[in-house]
C-alpha cells in the first residue's frame, strides 16, 4: 500500500511535469512573427493608398493632357469663317473722266440766219468744243450758259434776267467734238432781275451782236442784223 501511494504521487509529478511553459526563444520568435505580419500589412495598405493616388494622378493627367473627341474634331474641322477656296481679285475701276481743262475748251456763238425780216425770230445757238486729246466733262446746264444779246454800248437781252431756275448738266465730250445748246430769241429786251421793259429792240437794218458764254469763257461775237 505504501508504494503504491508512492508511485501515483510520482506518476502524477512526471505528468505534471510533462506541461512545460514556452520558453523565452519561443516568445520572441512568436512577437517576430506577429509583428513581421503587422509590418506586411501596413506596407500593402500604404503601398495601396500609394497606387490609388498614382493611379488617381495619372488618370487626372491623361484627361488634362489629352484632347477630347470633340475637341479632335472641331480641331481638325476647317473653320466656318475661313474661305473655301481663294478669294477673286477685285478688278480694277477704271478711272473717273477728268473736267476739261478750261484752256482747251472753245465757245463758239452762231444765228441760223445772218438777217432776219419783220417777225422773224433768231435762233441763237451756243456750241462748245473739247480742244483736248482726251475725253473730258463739261457742264453745259443752264448754271454755266448765257446767251447775250448787245448792240453796241446797249445791253439788249440776256437768258440769265429772266430765268426761271438753273440746273448743272454734265456731259463727257469726246476729243474734237462738240455740244451745242439753242435759245430762240423773241426780239425782246430784258433786264437784270427781270426787271419790265418796255422798249423793244429796233428793226430798220440794224446790226446786233450775239455772245455765248460758258461760265468763265466767252465766245468771239457773232453779227446778225435785224429788219
């Protein structure tokens, strides 16, 4: 009885001390790898953040450097506001005619007939010629002409006392060539201002002489006489 006791006591120490405590080798080994698995996990979770905002970056990147579609095809569609094809040359005006040069133009006067009987009206004809070389404008409207009527000292009759309105009219007078204007005269007298009159020019044989004017130049005297 007594060694059974002895050897259950024993056996049950052996058991006991079967169970050991890890040692200090295995606590640092197990600490290693925990914090070892720690460190892996931080690294993957920063090394994600780091690719999302490398991707972020890159993606925000391409979409500023890179053109859109639309942005492609309204850069490569011409224009609407660029011609389609080169414009055409304007063609050259031609030159406005020039005024006659004064000193080159010829008035001349001229009557239908060097006598008239009783009744007999004359008809006074103004002519202007172009002495130039080339075609040039001369206003013949009834602004420039006069036609006078004198016989001597005594001024019988002008188309300016009595006109009614004067008007420009410009005509293009080839070189060498002329315009004529006529004024039947009604053997009348008047005065500046058309002022009333009552004497009529005398008859009898007597001489009149009939001057043209063209603004400032003034024909050589035309003689008709009056019966």
């Amino acid at each position: 009885m007594g060694r059974q006791g002895n050897s259950s006591a024993r056996g049950t120490a052996a058991g006991s001390s079967s169970v050991r405590k890890p040692s200090a080798a295995v606590y640092r080994r197990r600490r290693l790898v925990v914090g070892g698995a720690l460190l892996l996990v931080i690294v993957l979770v920063a090394g994600g953040f780091a690719l999302a905002g490398a991707f972020r970056g890159g993606s925000q990147q391409a979409s500023s450097t890179q053109p859109s579609a639309a942005d492609s095809a309204s850069a490569a569609a011409p224009s609407a506001s660029a011609p389609a094809s080169p414009s055409a040359t304007p063609t050259p005006t031609a030159a406005a005619t020039p005024t006659c040069n004064q000193n080159l133009v010829t008035v001349t006067a001229a009557t239908d007939k060097p006598a008239y009987g009783p009744g007999e009206n004359p008809l006074l004809t103004l002519k202007v010629t172009n002495g130039g070389t080339v075609p040039c404008e001369v206003n013949i409207g009834t602004s420039q002409m006069e036609f006078l009527v004198t016989s001597g000292a005594d001024r019988i009759f002008s188309s300016k006392d009595c006109q009614a309105s004067s008007e420009d009219l410009v005509k293009v007078i080839a070189p060498g060539a002329s315009e004529t204007a006529n004024f039947p005269w009604g053997r009348n007298r008047s005065a500046d201002g058309c002022k009333a009159v009552a004497a009529a020019p005398g008859g009898g044989g007597a001489y009149y002489i009939f001057t043209a004017k063209l603004g400032s130049r003034a024909s050589p005297k035309a003689v008709f006489q009056l019966n």
